[in-house]
C-alpha cells in the first residue's frame, strides 16, 4: 500500500460511565471540545459499547452503580484480548485506601475520588489519552503483522532497529473489500490469479492494496467514485466466481512502517472490518454493497452508470449497508 498523506483526523474517543445523568452532564462538558465523548448509564451498556465495533480509548468508570459495579465491568474487559488494555480511570465516591488498592490491581490506571477536581481530572486523561492511543495502534499493527512478516521483520519493527520508523496518519478512505466464497479459489493459481486482477484494476484505478489482510482483497481510495468504478469492473471480471463485495467509506487508521529495507503501509482499526460487515450483506454471488456512508456520496455516478449495474434491493433494516448492486445481464469488459 503506498504512503498516505493525513488530511483528517479521528479525535480520541473517551466512554464516561455513571449511573448519575448529572455526572454524565458535567464530564461531557469537560471534554466536548477535546475528544468524542461517548456516554453509558449502566456497565452493562459500557460493556456493550467497549465490545462494539468502535471501542473507545479510554473509559472513566464509576464503580457503585445498580446492574454492574465497574470492578466487574472491568474484570470483564481484561477477560477479553481486544479490549483488554484499553486504560480505565476509575471516578468513585470510595475513598478509601482498600478500594483504591482494589482498582489498581485490577488494571486502572488511576483512581480519582468524587466530588471530582475538574481540573485534575483534565490533567489526568491528557496526560494518558495519547500515549494509549499510540500504544493502540502499535498493538493492532504488531498484531496484524505478525501474520504477514517474517519473525526477523518482526522482530527487528517492533523490538530493534525499524521501531522508530513506525508511525500513523488518519484519512478518508473508501474501502473496496472483495472475497470469493465457497469454493471458488481452491488451487493456489486461482487465488493468485485473482490477486493479480484486482492488483492491476486497483492501479487503474489508483487505489492502494493493502497487501497484510488475510480473508480478503482489501484496496483503498481517496476518491469514492474510483472506488466504486473498481468495484464495477470487478464484478464483471469475476462474472465466474461467488464474488461478494463490500464498499464503505469513513475516516481510516494507517499505520506506516519500514519492511524489507522500504516504506510500507497498511490500514488498522475498525473501518475494514465495517467493510467486510458490508460485503456479508451482498445477497447474491457477484453482488456489491454499498455502505449508507458511501452510497450518499456516489448515487448520482451509480444511477448515472446504470448500464453497468442492476440496484437491486435498498436495505431498510441493515445498520451497515445502503444498497446492492447485481452484475448486469451481459458481461462489459473493461479495456486494458
């Protein structure tokens, strides 16, 4: 995947979480302006936005509350690996030494008594947001490279030499993600020779391979239009193959990093699994969904290209896809 240059960027995202609304009311007026605040009144509906698809980066945790004190909110995020080191502040009316104890050493990071100093609350998350969202991202790309690099690659990115080319940008991207079910690619040929299609259709179309995903083909654009004239093309290339695909567009994590002696980049975080949600919901073999982000974006270039495409079925109840587009009768070939 070839550099990519930041022009917007995703603010952190903080879960404050107390069962008292005047509580809530007053942490978001701390950190509006800072970071996207998001609110849960139950540990329960904490837990069911940690597991979500946007996780936050930090939480502030209140512990008394009525279904699920936040010690067992927490106990439940360490259980779970993707969740469990997001930093947690705990935000009590327990003041004693006990409980404080009892905070730390289930993994919070620090534990601040109500009524609460605004201003030392302020200090405290700056002073631990931005270090937990580098170290994030440093976690999912040591995750995600390890499947992909040799152990010596590895090794030398996240542990020698090469950690200090490491470093990430946020952007608007439109993500093409396309996968063949069944058994279409059996043979390595096969496979390889799909690659090869959608490696030549994504530099037509100047989008950027990401070449360290493991289920599917994954290409990246600026341009949501390019994007969706790939996905066009690819459909009708692969006329012969249970091609589902999937294209969404919303602000992307890239981590860029050094690789075999070059400057190599690749896409973290949530939005390609949002685009792989996507492409679960193409209905039938060929199909291309599109997300509501992107489909708001290209309806006009969709409607107005509608040779190409058939728009077969608008999604009332899907959270995640718009619309999806069947390969037309008879096959269009896209000139070399």
């Amino acid at each position: 995947m070839s550099r990519i240059t930041s022009r917007e960027s995703r603010v952190p995202r903080i879960l404050v979480v107390d069962d008292m609304p005047d509580n809530l009311f007053l942490m978001n007026g701390l950190f509006e302006d800072r970071y996207d605040v998001v609110q849960a009144g139950s540990g329960q509906e904490a837990l069911a936005i940690v597991m979500g698809d946007n996780p936050p980066d930090m939480i502030l945790l209140d512990i008394m509350m009525p279904d699920m004190d936040g010690y067992e909110v927490l106990r439940r995020m360490r259980q779970h690996p993707a969740t469990a080191n997001i930093p947690v502040i705990f935000l009590s009316a327990l003041a004693s030494a006990e409980e404080e104890r009892l905070g730390k050493e289930l993994g919070a990071i620090d534990y601040l008594t109500k009524p609460i100093d605004p201003i030392r609350v302020m200090q405290r998350v700056e002073a631990n947001v931005r270090s937990s969202v580098y170290t994030r991202r440093v976690d999912l790309l040591s995750e995600k490279l390890a499947r992909h690099v040799s152990p010596e690659s590895w090794a030398r990115l996240f542990h020698g030499p090469d950690a200090n080319s490491i470093s990430f940008e946020e952007k608007q991207q439109t993500i093409l993600y396309a996968v063949v079910a069944g058994r279409g690619l059996q043979e390595e040929r096969d496979r390889d020779s799909f690659r090869a299609e959608v490696e030549w259709l994504a530099t037509r179309h100047r989008g950027n391979v990401d070449r360290y995903e493991d289920a599917a083909c994954v290409v990246a654009f600026d341009e949501p239009a390019a994007c969706m004239r790939m996905a066009l093309d690819l459909q009708n290339s692969a006329r012969s193959l249970d091609l589902r695909v999937g294209v969404h567009t919303g602000i992307c994590e890239i981590g860029t990093f050094r690789s075999e002696h070059e400057m190599r980049c690749t896409l973290i975080g949530h939005e390609t699994r949002l685009a792989a949600k996507v492409a679960a919901t193409a209905t039938t073999p060929g199909s291309i969904a599109v997300s509501a982000e992107t489909y708001a974006l290209v309806k006009d270039d969709i409607h107005a290209d509608a040779s190409r495409c058939q728009l077969t079925e608008e999604f009332q109840d899907s959270d995640r896809a718009e619309v999806c587009l069947k390969p037309p009768s008879s096959p269009v070939r896209a000139s070399r």
